[in-house]
C-alpha cells in the first residue's frame, strides 16, 4: 500500500513538474505578423488601382467615377487611398489585435500626417531609405505597440497625377516608382 | 447605540429603499429618479428612462448602442464626417483624452440642460479646433477665425456636411437666389401601395358599418372625395379591429397597416417618439422647448391629429394643421412671409397647388430617397416616379427630424429645391430672418462659398 502510495506521489509530482521545461506557446513574431499583413494589404491595393479604377475609370472604360465626393456620383467610387482606409476602418469594428493606417509626411489630408513621434520617425526612415521598412515599439495611451512602417509606392500615374494637381497637396512632384506615404501597421503588445 | 435609534435607522433605511425602489420597479412617474432635466431632443421621453438605459448591467457601451440605436441609420445617411470608427485607431490616444470622438456622450452629455447648447452638444463650442487647428494656421482665410466659430458659423457642420463640403459650394456657387418654383405634384408611394388586406367585417359589424354611413352622410361624402376612396379603401378598411369587429376610432395601428414607412418614420419624430416610447401621446403641454397655442396645450399628436380622418386633406396637414399648435416666432409669421402667401394663393386657386411653399414643403417634405439621401427636387421625384422602381418611389417624410437641426442639414433636401445654394446658406444663417419666416433678404454673408471657389481658382 505504501508503495502504492510513493509511486503515486512521485508520478503525481513528475507530470505537474513535467510543464516546467516546455518552452512557451510560440506565436508568430510581430515582424512576421506585420509583414504579412502588408503584402495582403499591398496586394489588394495595387490591384484595385491598376485592374478597378484605372481599367474602369476614366483612362480605361469611363464606367466608374473614382473621386474624392464618390458618394456623390451615382457611379462614383472611391480612390485607392479611401479605399484602402474604408478596409482599414471596417477592420476596426471587428477587431482590435491590430490596427493599420496610411498616412504621408506630405498629405492632402493633414489628418494623416505622422501624429506620433515614432509614425514621423518611420515615415521619415522609409522615405530616406527606398526599399526599407521601419519597426519599433512606441506607448500611446496606456497601452504598448509594435509599430511597422511600410513605405507606400506610387505604382500607377493615377496616384502621382492625382495629388500633383489637389489644391492640397503639399508636394506637387511625385513620379511613378517614388515613395509617397507609408503604411503604418500596429499590434498591441 | 441605544436600541430605538436602530429602529429609525432601520426604518429610514425601508422607507427609502421602498419609496426609489417603488418608483423604480413599478410606478408609471419615474421622476423622483431624473438626476436632471433631458436636452430639447430628449425631454419628450426623459422619463422612459429604459429608452437609454436599456440595461442595468453594463458601462458606456449600453448608452453607446443606445444612441446608436436610434441615431445610427440617420447619420449614416448623412455621410457622417466623424463616426466612432475615424477615432479607434491607437494614433488618435492623444486627441481622445482631450475629447473621447469614439462616445456620442462625450459631446452630448444627457441631463445636464444647463450645460446644454445648440444641437445638445454639452463641450464648448471650440472642440474643432483641438484636432484641425493647423487650418487656421496655414489657410489665410481661416487666420484669426474665433476658436469657436467652426460649426457655428454656417459653415462647418460636425456630422452632416454633404452641402457644405468645399467641392459642392464651388460647384454650387453660380445661379439665381430664386431658382424656379418647385413643381411638387408627384403621387405618394402609399397611393401605389394600397394594400386590401383587412379582414371582412362580420354580419353584425357590417350592419354597423352601414348604419354608421347612413348616420354620418357629411362623413361618407367627405370620403367619397378624399385620397382613401380613390384607393378603394372603405370604411372598412379603418374602422376594423383585426378580429372582423367594428372598431369606432382606427388608430395607429391601423394607419401602420398600409402606411408602414410613414408611421416607422412618426415614431421615430418629435411628434410620435413618447409613443414609441410606451407613453401617452405627445402634447404641446409636454414641451418647454417652443411656445404653442393656449388652446392646443392638451392636443394629443397621432396620425388624426394633422390628417383629418375623414377628408384626407393634405392641404390642412401641410400647414393649418401644424399651426393649429405651433405659435413660435418662426410659425406665428408664416402666413405673412413670401412662402405662407405662396401657400395661401394656391389655396386660394390663383396658383396650383404644386407650387405651394408650406410647412412642410421644408419640414416634412415629399422626398425621393437616392444615393446622396432624400431630396424634394420635383426633376428627380418625376424621374423616381417614372421609374417604376419601388425602391425609387416618393413618400413623405414623417420623421422632421431629417430636415430639420442643424439647419443646414435641409439644405440639399429641401432649399436647394428653389434656391441657389449661397442664398440657402446666408438665410438659415440669419436669426432673424428665420424669425420672420424669411420675410426679406438675408442680411447675414457667409463668406464660405466665396473662399472655396478663390481657392479653387
């Protein structure tokens, strides 16, 4: 019966301590994460700009209106970038595990220019180092992130054209292939 | 401590709990609980307290949804300018701890009517500039520009701005002050959509009914030339309970019956929110917002309450029924302005009734719902009409509150119908010409079309 009793003990103790040298859960690295994100993100909106508004729109078969006022027009829709915030903000409602925005150090909007000190710093370092993308950890509000910046390139004459001529552009020479903004990806930490 | 001061505390304690807890659970006047008096949008129901407390468990997200409930479908119409989901993203930390933008309540803060200034907004009245403060500094029109001149200045409108947005003044900017009168003399969609569906009256109901008729002859033959019999809806058709029985006074319910979307939209107005709310009908005597008649102090709002049962008459609806109650400034003077003697001519016969500018030509107007919301533009409610479409059909709106405040919100809908968009602008600027019922120029220049076609240049 001791005996019994010692094996149980000691088997009892052996697989609650069995746990103590298993690594932890391992879960895909925020880099990882994020840039993956981007090539889905990137993907889509390429796409849209070169096989929706500029095959449908007014330099392919003038059936779509991409505008600013989009609403406005009933074949109106919306330009790259509006659409690509109105994914952002639809992912928004359903969660918060990460958050995504574009924004430019040279926005027609000034509401998407870098509010944060790591967003100017990412827009900056992407824009001074083509091909490169910025990673760091920044606390807004109570809460840390890891921040990915991914530059945002003018891949159609559409997007150059476009904010060359707004009245609210502050940067009228944008050509194809140049680096006008930046996505800026976040996950909580 | 002695016993008996125990038993007072013990007592004070029952009679309390008793007394709130009463009021709460099962007394119909719950205002022993109002911890103040509800803003001009609410008041009506401020003692429904469940409309907005929809739950006792719960934080900001049950008044959120609250709000969202009854204000979600109108702002999204409106291409809402701020909703939540422009605020939600972490970059905004900053801005929101000086205004939370992703809560209604932060701007609209309910039972604190001191505090309380025009369209419910509880903040002062500079909250633009916290987030858009760069524009005074970088577009010279807009230097030295007081901080709280944003959206209070016929310009700038927080939720709505779809007639105020720059490309639409510049695109706007040109035309007469009086464009053309608007023809407005398409058919409603509930006189294509009658539906036959009430049940036959029994035998006993149906002699009834054919004694009622015999007895009330001014009333069958004012039916006889009234809206309800062109569309072969007899007596019958109202004055049924459901069951089959005779039913002496239609109500609500049987209005909703064939008028779905105008009594949805009376629920959610001024005039039928108590109702929807579970209270007793709306009266003049409810409002401490706008001054009303003596006589009309006790007059219940319902359907029969502007359209006179038997007759139909939207003419009597459309301005005399309204002004039955109403006695502000705004309505006292409309007889006199150039709108109510447009109104009274075409009463009158001198002009047809299509061109008749009355309440609710601007109020409650005959509207064609499109993409860019309802407009009352007589071109496009003949385009709807033609169209045969029934999601392209004319009604009119029985929810005020669509073209109503801020007063720019009717721009688009309703003004721009007749007007040239800077006239329409520079008179719901004008308090005192909303006063008069716009007995005159506007003497009051909104300079913001001007600014957007210089820049546009």
């Amino acid at each position: 019966m001791k005996k019994a009793l010692l094996t149980l003990a000691i088997t009892a103790s052996v697989v609650s301590l069995s746990g103590c040298n298993e690594p932890a859960a391992q879960g895909i690295e925020p880099k990882i994460f994020t840039d993956s994100l981007f090539a889905v993100m990137n993907a889509d909106r390429t796409n849209y700009t070169k096989l929706v508004v500029k095959r449908l729109g007014p330099d392919g078969a003038n059936v779509i209106k991409p505008h600013e006022n989009w609403q406005d027009f009933d074949n109106g829709t919306l330009l790259p970038a509006q659409m690509f915030r109105a994914g952002s903000e639809a992912v928004a409602e359903v969660t918060s595990d990460f958050t995504y925005s574009l924004q430019s150090i040279w926005p027609i909007n000034s509401q998407n220019a870098p509010k944060t000190p790591m967003e100017k710093e990412g827009l900056e370092f992407i824009a001074a180092n083509p091909g490169q993308n910025f990673y760091g950890e920044e606390t807004l509000g109570d809460k840390s992130y890891f921040t990915a910046v991914y530059p945002d390139v003018a891949v159609s004459d559409a997007c150059t054209s476009c904010h060359n001529q707004h009245k609210d552009s502050p940067r009228t020479d944008f050509k194809l292939g140049d680096i006008m903004g930046g996505v800026v990806i976040r996950v909580p930490r | 401590m002695k016993q008996w001061l125990w038993g007072i505390w013990a007592l004070i304690t029952l009679g309390l709990g008793g007394y709130y807890g009463h009021t709460l659970l099962l007394a119909e006047n719950k205002s022993a609980l109002l911890i103040g008096q509800a803003t001009h949008g609410h008041y009506q129901i401020e003692l429904a307290c469940s409309s907005c407390h929809t739950s006792a468990f719960g934080g900001g997200e049950v008044l959120q949804n609250a709000c969202v409930d009854c204000h979600g479908d109108e702002l999204k119409a409106a291409h809402d300018s701020h909703p939540r989901k422009k605020f939600t993203d972490p970059r905004n930390a900053d801005l929101l701890q000086i205004i939370d933008a992703r809560q209604c309540v932060s701007c609209h803060n309910e039972h604190q009517r001191e505090q309380t200034h025009a369209m419910g907004v509880t903040l002062p009245d500079d909250y633009c500039y916290h987030c858009h403060k760069e524009v005074g500094q970088n577009r010279a029109s807009h230097k030295d520009l007081p901080f709280d001149s944003c959206a209070s200045a016929g310009c700038h409108n927080y939720h709505d701005n779809r007639a105020l947005y720059e490309d639409f003044l510049v695109a706007n900017a040109q035309g007469d002050w009086l464009k053309a009168l608007n023809q407005l003399a398409e058919p409603n969609r509930s006189a294509r959509n009658a539906q036959k569906h009430w049940p036959p009256l029994s035998n006993q109901a149906n002699a009834q009914a054919s004694a009622e008729q015999q007895a009330h002859a001014q009333i069958t033959a004012d039916w006889a030339l009234s809206a309800h019999a062109q569309a072969q809806v007899s007596c019958v058709g109202c004055h049924n309970d459901g069951q089959g029985q005779w039913l002496a006074k239609p109500a609500l319910a049987q209005c909703q019956s064939c008028h779905q979307d105008e009594s949805a939209e009376f629920l959610q107005s001024k005039h039928g929110m108590r109702l929807a709310a579970g209270l007793t009908p709306m009266t003049p005597a409810h409002s401490d917002a706008l001054a009303f008649h003596e006589q009309a102090q006790h007059s219940e709002q319902s359907c029969n309450s502007c359209h006179q049962p038997h007759r139909q008459d939207t003419r009597h609806a459309a301005a005399s029924a309204c002004l039955a109650c109403h006695n502000d400034e705004h309505s006292a003077n409309y007889w006199a302005s150039p709108h109510g003697q447009i109104t009274q001519q075409a009463l009158d016969g001198q002009r047809p009734w299509s061109e008749a500018v009355t309440c609710a030509t601007c109020h409650l107007p005959r509207v064609v719902t499109n993409k860019q919301g309802v407009t009352s533009n007589a071109a496009e409610l003949a385009e709807a009409n033609a169209s045969g479409k029934n999601t392209a059909q004319v009604a009119v709106l029985h929810n005020q509150n669509i073209t109503l405040r801020p007063n720019e919100k009717m721009l688009r809908p309703v003004c721009m119908s007749c007007h040239s968009l800077p006239f329409a602008i520079d008179a719901l600027a004008d308090e005192a010409l909303l006063n008069n019922n716009f007995s005159g120029p506007p003497a009051v220049h909104v300079p913001s079309v001007d600014w957007a076609v210089e820049r546009a240049k």
